[in-house]
DNA sequence: CCCCCCAGTGTAATCGATTCCACTTTGTTC
DNA sequence: GAACAAAGTGGAATCGATTACACTGGGGGG
C-alpha cells in the first residue's frame, strides 16, 4: 500500500549513509563493519526493502539480464530449448527476457528493438529475417549475438550454436539408402533459412554421391509456420509414383506432415518409411514408434548462454559451436519392399 | 563500438534542449515546432538512438512490464499460454518477462523477487508454492497479480482466471458413467494444488451423486514434475480389479501415463477406456485418437493479460473469470463391458 | 495600445541506485 | 612519539531519461 522503501529510508532506519547501505548490498565493494552491517540488514528486512533494477541498470549496464528472442514456443523443440535455457541463466544469476517473432520479420524487428532499449548483455536468438542490419545495430550498441539452430549471413561478430545440419541429412538420408529406398520424399524448411538450406543440400550431396538420382518433386521447401506440412504431405504421396520414404527435415511441421499419413491409406512402415526431425516424447508413443533424429537441447542451451555472458567485453571473430544430434531408429523405418 | 547515443547527444546534435528532445520522444507530453520535430527526428536517425527504458522506468514506475511466472514451458499447455500471453501482451505494447519456477517453490521466491526487483507492472502466475507470504510481499510493493489455472488460497486481492475444474472433472465422469464405467481410475495432481483439489472433489463428488461406491484405490495425487505418472498408471493396471477406464486429469503427467498404458497389454478403448485433460496435436495423432478435455489458452491468455493491465491503480478485492473447458470425444472411449 | 494567453523552448530538479574521493579514527611501525 | 597505513564512513557526482516551471515573443481581444 505504502510506497516502496529506498536505499535513503534504509540508510535513515539505520542511522546510517546511503552509501554503507551500498556496501552492504554489494558484497565486497568496500568495508563495514560488522555492528553496521547488523544493523543495515534488520532495517532492509524491517521495510522489506529491494533495490531497484532499473536504478542500478542505470548506472552500470547490465550484465545480469540476457534476452531470448524465439520463433516459437508451441514448437517443442523451442520451448525445450527455452527451459533449458532459463534454467542455465538462472544457475548463473542471470535473467531471461522472452520474446518471440512468430517468424515475422516485422515482429522481430520490434523485439529487438526493446532488446537494445533494454540494453540487454546478451541476445540469443533464433533468427527469422534475413535482414542483417538490424542485427547489425543491435551489435552496434554492444549486445552481444549468440544465434542457435539458424542464423543470419552477413553477421560475424555473433556467435553460433547449432546441430551440423549438413551432416544430420546426410545421416538420415544415408539410414534410408541402405535401407534400399531410392525414391525419398524431403520435406524441409524454407532455402532462405540456414537450416532449410543445410539440410536440403545434405540430403541432395547424399544422393549423388550414392549415385541415386534426384527428383525435384521429392523436395518440399515449406515454411515453418502454418499449415503447409499436411498439403506437401498429400502432395508426396498423391505423386504418379509416389516415395517409398519421407523424411520430414522441418521440426515445426512434423505433426501436421504426420496427421496427413495417418489419414491417408498408407502403412507406416509397411509402405512408407519415416524419419522425423523432432525430439518429443510423443513419437514414441506413435504408432508404429518414431525413428527421429533427435537435437540435445540441453548441452545447445548450456553452449549458448556460455557464449552470450563469456563474449561480453569481447571483441573477436564469431566462434561457433556445433553438436552433434543423435540419431535414434525405431519401429518407423525398414527395408524398401 | 562507439559509446550508444544518449538523450544529450540527439539534442547537441539537433542543435537544442533535451527537454525538446524528450517531448519528441513521448508525443503528446508538449509543443514542439515542426520544423524542431524534423531536425530532432533526423539526429535520432543517424545516431540510432534508442532510449533507455532502465532511465525511462526510473522515473515513472513500468506499466510496460509484464511478469510471467510458469511452472514449466515444457508442458505443451504452458507453453501454448506463454505464446498467447507473449502475443496478447505485445499488440497492446507490452513486454513479457517470463521466468520459469520447475515447480519449485524456492526457485519461485527467487523469481518473484526478481519480478518485485524489476518493480514489474504486473505478474501473471501459475503459482507452485502454498506460501502466501512471498505472493503477499509482492501486492503490498504495488504489484498486481493474475493467477492462471491454479491460485494461492489466502491471497485475494490477486486476481484469477481458469478453467472450471470441478465442472470439468465433472463432465469427464460423467461421459464414463454414461457408458456404463464403474471402477475409473483417477490420476490427478496434488491435493495442495488448487487445481488437484477441485477436480478430484469434482470427480468424487460426482461419482457419489450417481450412488457409484469411491474406492481410495482408485485416486492418485501425483505431483507434475518427474515420472510418477507412469508408475501411476501401473499400479492403477495391476490392481485386482483393474479399473475399466482411467481419467488422467493431470496435464503434465498425460505422456507418462499414455506411454506407460501402450506399453502394457492393455488395449484402448477394448479394454480401457481413457480420456486426458490436455490440449495437444499429439493426441488426435494417437492411436486411438483420445477424448481431451480442452483449455482454451488463447481466452485465457487474452482475460489474463486484460486484468494484469486494467487492475493498475485499482485496488478492488479479487474479480475471477471462469472459462469453459471443451470436452472432445474421440475414440479411446467407448461402452463399458 | 495594453494585456493576456499560448506556442515554443530551456533550466534544473528528480527518480534510486553506485562509486570516487575525502575525511576521521584507530592501530602499527620505526 | 611521530608518521603512516588501513578501516570505516559520508558527501556529492553520476547514470539517462522525464517533467515542473520559468521564460520569450507574437497574435488577438478589449
């Protein structure tokens, strides 16, 4: 009800100045003694008094909030990744300022504009335009970039951390050739993003260094938002000759891509092959159990908020960190009948 | 690089007072020529000034703030909230600080005291602990709370937005009840938790009003974190007399208890009939697809950020929206016998 | 022709912390 | 016993914005 206590009513309640009252809460930045300090404390707890962010932001800039700028929370992988994540910052005192783009352009324009507002230490980021310069400002301004799973051409001096997608296609695709399926649907995310682009590609060098040829019908570049994963689906299996494996390389659009199967008539594996990017309980407990390509969430949020509180004050090239994702085989993928 | 822009540079640079600059920056708060307005707007420019928010909110408490403070992003209906409240918050100017508690109540003192540090404007919740006394703290500062989905009893001046859970534990047995289920088992979360309680008195209470006996055997009060759910909902099927259906009414527990319930012989809905209180893409995917019961996050969402913000400078006692929660029979439940 | 009002601008106080520096009071060392 | 170091404390500047208030000119009403 009352108006908030300050640093002053502190340091009046203890008949002291406000700046032993400063000393006392910043442990180390000078000495007091210890009958002062006894009583600086039962005066804070007296008013239940909590010094200000904003106040002490103003002053020193922050090293102590980093914000996270994500495409998606209802993408599992996301919100994994942003537990992960809030858990790590926390275990080192730090604070996380959520925010997400709904793969905007626009939105995250506006979101990293409150981030440089905010002037936040870090940004870790999964990024959606591919418009560098707003990038550019924000390091401009001293935050330091750690992008994860995608990230932006054009800016260095922002860090990386990431799965080698090239490779985890590649992985996929090769599972699938020695399976003996030569006919592989790809659905994967839209080229102008790094993933899409990457995994595309592995997946493509794969082929033709087995010497199995490429058809471009067997490629699906969708986005990562709406509805499209059904329809490249049907599409696939509505083919003259349709695959007899998909691989759906686009995590956001793996349920919508796996509803459409099951409505169909198709038998997975019977007559169909499947392998998703995703890393979910639930495709487990599918019917026949997912063979998934599964990203550590945990070990890539550890990675990224090292970077975004290390780089601070640094000033070298960007380093990036690459992960390894597990491959793991179940019930939905076996030999081409 | 270079040291950002301050509030005093644009002015140099404008060749005028920051005062001037100042009322540029907020328009409304006082005249400014046009042709001021211009040079000011085009020194912004070039400087890529941004205003600091921790300068702004210093002086004027953050309306522009909001907390949010959730059990756990990794259950799908959190984090379907946090993406509604994200977006809901944001298109009315707002930004979202969301910090994450693991259902721990130490780790939620810790956050709200962050939250009461950043003197936030207002804190949307799903709280974890019983302590009234932290939540307490928090209002007498000038914070307003919304609790979503569970509250803190003894708290009131906070106020509540959530589904109906007597109502719709209710609703569930009564579809069960109707075809002819008996022995139904109930897994639900734990009785300090609000939500745990009300829809386990809803269940017992209805089972009661039927004249269908309650055998304590039947009821599980597990807590959301951690994989009690499975063993649960083994010891639920290796009863004597096993239940024929089982309600699992506790979100986070769902995957655990589905997974476990595929593992064993038992065939759904032949032998078992299964409805979960979840909200899910994955459970139409099921084989077979499972009767939900759904919480619309989105109103939800939308009526909390509504009272986080309106309640601002009000001081009336608790005002509680109810929502209603949406009962999808599918195909995991069927006749009894 | 005088006065009042208002558009347009500037000065300075203010928000709540941190921190540099100066000062006093002890205790130590030749 | 003088000189000096270190502990403990306080005064005041500072961070970067907002805003109350004072000031100046010029136009319009009386």
């Amino acid at each position: 009800m009352s108006k908030p206590a300050t640093i002053r009513d502190v340091a009046a309640a203890a008949g002291i100045s406000i700046a032993v009252v400063s000393r006392v809460l910043n442990d180390g930045s000078g000495p007091v003694a210890p009958a002062t300090r006894q009583r600086v404390m039962k005066a804070i707890e007296e008013l239940s008094y909590r010094p200000r962010t904003a106040a002490r932001e103003l002053k020193s800039g922050p090293t102590t909030t980093l914000g996270l700028l994500l495409a998606d929370v209802t993408n599992p992988f996301f919100a994994r990744l942003a537990d992960s994540i809030v858990r790590e910052a926390r275990s080192r005192g730090v604070h996380v300022i959520l925010m997400t783009t709904q793969e905007d352009a626009r939105l995250e324009e506006d979101a990293l504009d409150t981030l440089a507002a905010r002037r936040v230490g870090g940004v870790i980021a999964t990024p959606t335009s591919t418009n560098a310069e707003s990038w550019l400002r924000l390091i401009d301004l001293g935050t330091n970039i750690v992008f994860v799973d995608r990230y932006v051409e054009g800016v260095s001096r922002a860090d990386l951390v990431s799965i080698d997608n090239d490779r985890s296609a590649r992985e996929a695709t090769e599972h699938l050739l020695d399976l003996g399926h030569t006919r592989i649907g790809f659905i994967s995310g839209p080229l102008s993003t790094t993933t899409g682009r990457a995994r595309t590609e592995g997946h493509l060098a794969t082929l033709a260094e087995r010497g199995v040829a490429t058809d471009p019908q067997l490629l699906r570049n969708i986005p990562f938002r709406g509805d499209q994963g059904a329809d490249a689906t049907g599409s696939l299996l509505n083919l003259p000759t349709p695959p007899t494996a998909i691989i759906v390389a686009n995590t956001a659009q793996v349920a919508a891509s796996v509803r459409r199967i099951r409505q169909s008539s198709v038998r997975v594996p019977e007559d169909l092959s499947l392998i998703v990017f995703d890393d979910n309980p639930w495709t487990e407990l599918f019917t026949p159990s997912l063979t998934i390509m599964r990203q550590p969430t945990t070990l890539m949020a550890a990675h990224s908020v090292d970077l975004a509180l290390q780089r601070i004050g640094d000033d070298s090239e960007r380093r990036t960190i690459v992960i390894e994702a597990e491959f793991v085989v179940r019930s939905s993928t076996r030999t081409a009948g």
